[in-house]
C-alpha cells in the first residue's frame, strides 16, 4: 500500500460518523467473547467493576454544580418537557414494543430495548449538537445535568416497576445494590465537592480516561459473564438485523415527536433544538453502569440494544445537526462581534 493511498484510507476513516469510543467498546465485546473471565479470575474482575461502578457515580456527584443547576430552573417548561420525553414518551414506546415479541425480538432483547428506554438522556452529545445547530447550549446543559440526576432514582425504579422480578429484570436486591453503588457515592461526590471540584477541573482530561476505561471494565465483566453463561446462542444475526430496524424505527419517532412537539407547545427554534437533541437520546455511559448492576449475567444481553442505539443516534444527529445549522436563521451578532472603527492614522 503506498503512502498516497494510506492517506486516503485514513482521511476517509476520519470521516467515518463512527465514535472511536464506540469502536472500543466493540473491541472490549470481541475481546470478552475470546477471553471471557472465569473462576477466580471472573470473581476479581466483577470486584474491579464494582469499584468502577461505585468511582464513576462519585465522579458525577463531584462534578455536577449544584447552583448551576438550581440556576437552570428558570427555564422550568423545557426541562420538564425533556423529562417527559426521556422517562415517560420514550417508556411508553417501548411498552408499545411488547407487541414484537417473540415474532420480531427475542425476550431477552426486548428486555434490553426496554431497559435502553429508561435511561437517562446524555449530557456531551446533547450540548454537542445543540451547539452545531445553533440551539440554545444553556439549556441543553441543564436538561442534560437533570435528566442524569433524575435517571439515578427514575432509572431503577422504572426498571423495577416495568421489568419485574423475572426474565432476568431487577430484583429488590438489585435495587438495594443500586442505592449502594450509584446513589450513595453520588451523593458523597456531591457533598465533598466543594474540596475535590477544582482537583477535578485540573485533571479533567486524566479523569475522561479513568471514565472511559471504567465503562469498559464494566462492558467486558457483563459480556464475559454472558459468554460463560452461554446466553449468546440466543441472538441470531436476523435477530440483530431486526433489533436494529425497531431501534431506527424508535429513533426517528423520538426525533420527530421532540422537535415538532416543541413546537405545538410554543418553543422558539433554539429550544427546540435543544429539546430534540436532550429528549431523544440515552446515554451509553449512564446506562451501562446501571444495568450492570440492575441485570447481573443478564447484563450482557440487557446493554446490547444501548450500544447499538447510542452509535445509531450519534450518526443521525450529526446529519440533522448540521442540517439545523444551514436551515435556520443567522444567529445575532454578540455585541463584542461588531467591528471597530478603524484607527485614523496620525
């Protein structure tokens, strides 16, 4: 291969709508599926992802501003509409999937769709595209920051109402686990803020990787105990095909209900950006944690639908977002933006 075509191979990987992040988590998938943790070894790694569990909702509560978010309340109606939209509209559609089984999912895959349609919204992607497509980035912000606090308690108690005790959904112990590795390290990442908040800002890219790694931890403890359980004859590639035909079906749903529903109730268009692209997301990084801890050997099975689903909403909403960019009127220009009258020259 010659240097020329090395470079058009990279340039055109670099254009490629596929997160990098996403592409590591395939491989952590692969990697479990040769070598799967077993014996003691399993028992040590199921501990490390427990730790990692527990340290990443302590990241949360430290990082999260308690006055930011009281000072996004202002904006009450949009936060409320998408809350509405993450733990109400998207549930009821996965209710409304139910009708699928067993023709067009499997149980077990059901269970994860369902499960993917209680987590929370994301909080990076959202400000992200927000921002390309000249939305409002305050707001998108906020709604981001509450559905995230408002998954931790809303997520397991959902699961528990919907999923139930059986086919592998959260029991009551499974929530008592939750309270102790999600909400009480949150909580103490939100009460020793104000001592830890600045460290965290100077080594914010250092703690990115420790987030990072730590979900991958937690990807590959669930995939390994899925492949010793051998849970994984279960799905079939005309299943996955399937899977991923209702997951764009529910997407472009959420999509459009988010965006022109925003504005029946009277948003101007830079909510409305924000309310689409904060209401009709999941967050991989939320998720993945709690159903680790909600779904046990089960896991596995239970993530799957997510990791597909956040690669997909990823890859839309970057089109649509730079549609929104072109389509809309000109932002206005910031008063520092106007051009200085020239210098006269002596």
């Amino acid at each position: 291969m010659t240097p020329r075509t090395t470079g058009r191979t990279r340039r055109l990987l670099s254009r490629l709508p596929v997160d990098g992040y996403v592409l590591a988590l395939l491989g952590t998938v692969v990697l479990a599926a040769l070598l799967p943790a077993s014996g003691a070894a399993a028992t040590v790694v199921e501990g490390a992802s427990t730790g990692a569990v527990a340290l990443l909702f302590f990241l949360y509560g430290a990082r999260l501003s308690t006055r930011e978010a009281l000072d996004g309340l202002r904006h009450w109606r949009l936060h409320l509409t998408v809350l509405g939209c993450t733990f109400l509209l998207f549930p009821l559609l996965g209710l409304a999937a139910r009708g699928l089984v067993p023709a067009v999912l499997t149980p077990q895959l059901y269970g994860g769709l369902l499960f993917l349609c209680l987590v929370p919204s994301t909080i990076q992607s959202s400000i992200a595209f927000t921002s390309i497509a000249r939305g409002n980035v305050p707001a998108a912000i906020c709604a981001g920051s509450f559905s995230s606090l408002a998954g931790i308690v809303l997520t397991p108690l959902l699961a528990a109402l919907l999923l139930g005790g059986g086919a592998g959904g959260p029991s009551a112990d499974g929530i008592l686990r939750i309270v102790l590795q999600l909400l009480v390290p949150f909580l103490a990442g939100q009460f020793l803020r104000r001592w830890v908040g600045a460290l965290l800002v100077r080594h914010k890219k250092v703690l990115g990787h420790v987030d990072r790694g730590s979900i991958l931890l937690v990807v590959y403890t669930a995939f390994s105990q899925g492949m010793v359980a051998g849970i994984w004859h279960l799905v079939t590639p005309a299943r996955l095909g399937l899977l991923l035909a209702v997951e764009a079906a529910l997407l472009a749903a959420m999509l459009t209900a988010t965006w022109y529903g925003a504005g029946r109730l009277g948003f101007d268009r830079a909510d409305r950006i924000a309310i689409q692209f904060a209401g009709s997301k999941k967050s991989l990084a939320a998720g993945l944690p709690m159903a680790s801890v909600l779904f046990g050997a089960q896991a596995s099975l239970a993530v799957l639908p997510l990791m597909l689903f956040h690669q997909m909403q990823l890859m839309v909403c970057a089109v649509i977002a730079k549609r929104r960019a072109h389509d809309g009127e000109p932002p206005a220009p910031e008063p520092h933006a106007h051009p200085l009258p020239a210098e006269k020259v002596p």
